[in-house]
C-alpha cells in the first residue's frame, strides 16, 4: 500500500492531505523520515507521523446505493419493513446511511462506517447540494419558483436558497429539478406542497458532484477514491 494511502485508511488525513504530510517531511517509516510519494509500506513496516505510531482503524467502506421505493433508511425497522441493508448483499461491515431517504422516495444514497464522512456530508455549514428530480401535480409559477428559491416558511423554519428547473409539463403534472443545501426531514416534499404542488414521485439524482450514472436501481457500487477524497474535502 502506497504510504499515502495507509495514512488516510488510518484516519490521519485525505489521500491528498497525507502527501502534504510526507512532503513536508512528517512521516517517518522504520525511523527513517520518508518525503517521497508512493513509498510502498507493509503491514510488517511501522509508521509514524508527529512521533506516533500510526495503527490502521478497521476497513472503512464506502457503499453507493441507488434506493427504490419500499425500503426505509434504517439498519433496523421496528414495523418489520424491509431496510436498505437487505439491499447490500456481499457486504459484510456493519455500515449506517449517510442521510436518509424517505420510504417511497427513491435515488442516491450513500452507506459508509466512517463517522467523520458522514459529518462533514450531513452538516449544514458544508452546504454539499443535493439534487432531486420531482414529479408534482399542477404546474409552477414563475412567482412560486422565486418563492422556492428565496426561501420558504416550512413547519417552525425559513429554508435557505435553493434551485428550481422545470424540465417537462404535462396537462396536470410537472417534471422539475430542485436543488437544495440543507437536509430537514420530508424537506423537498414539504417545499412543493406549501406551494400546493403534491410530490407523485421523488428520486435523489445528485449529491454534490456525485452522481448514479450506471447504478441500476435496486443495485450499489463501492466509491471510487476521487469521490471518497472529495466528499472528504467538502
């Protein structure tokens, strides 16, 4: 494994970080001071940073999942309701959901046991955009989509800004795309319904600058190292 690597599996730093680390002259190998990238290290090797013994954390996993409808986001479900962790097969780590989705509610979603990941994805100060794509009853106003976006009362808070794209219009429905930075309970829904347009159906589509392309619904795929860095980055 490339010393970068071991150190951002162990917890120290990003994959990008943790070069900034060994060219700075920070890490040592076998207490030898090591300021070339891709030194390779063992599990044999000993590596220290500030001094320390640097000790690998378990396997941290970073899943991405594209929901259907019918699965709640828990790992467990007093109801008895099928959970998406019945959808990871093969996988044997006790991973959580980053997030939720609702129960009829479908897209991406991302499942991981790395706790510092999922707090910088779910913290507000992070504003990491989420995009959905919406089928509603009725059409949009150009006055309710600048309501949408400035801002709107929802149960006991003001939502921040957020975007509002129609794509397609039927006789009594509209296809729009919504982005938002926060992640209250039901929020989108909440949103289009306080302005009298009921949500038919609701697919996460987007989060940050990740997307499903090639997720089948139903299906997940592990996080390549560039998404791992950049939701850690965020």
């Amino acid at each position: 494994m490339r010393l970068q690597k071991f150190l951002a599996t162990a917890g120290i730093a990003s994959r990008r970080k943790s070069e900034e680390l060994i060219l700075a002259g920070k890490v040592k190998v076998n207490g030898e001071i090591i300021t070339e990238l891709g030194t390779k290290v063992s599990e044999d090797d000993v590596v220290e940073y500030n001094g320390k013994i640097v000790e690998q954390e378990d396997k941290k996993v970073y899943i991405l999942l594209n929901k259907p409808k019918g699965y709640v986001t828990t790992v467990k479900d007093e109801k008895k309701r099928k959970t998406v962790m019945h959808l990871l097969h093969g996988i044997k780590e006790r991973l959580y959901p980053v997030g939720r989705l609702d129960f009829t509610t479908e897209g991406l979603l991302i499942l991981t046991n790395d706790g510092d990941l999922t707090y910088r994805v779910t913290h507000p100060k992070h504003e990491l955009s989420k995009v959905y794509k919406a089928f509603v009853k009725g059409h949009f106003t150009l006055d309710e989509i600048r309501q949408f976006e400035s801002g709107l009362k929802i149960d006991d808070y003001v939502t921040s800004e957020a975007k509002l794209d129609v794509i397609r219009e039927n006789a009594n429905t509209s296809t729009v795309e919504i982005t938002i930075h926060e992640g209250k309970n039901r929020q989108v829904r909440k949103m289009c319904e306080a302005l009298g347009h009921r949500v038919l159906e609701l697919e996460r589509i987007q989060l940050g600058d990740i997307t499903l392309d090639g997720v089948e619904r139903g299906k997940f795929r592990h996080l390549t190292d560039e998404e791992i860095e950049y939701l850690k980055g965020v």
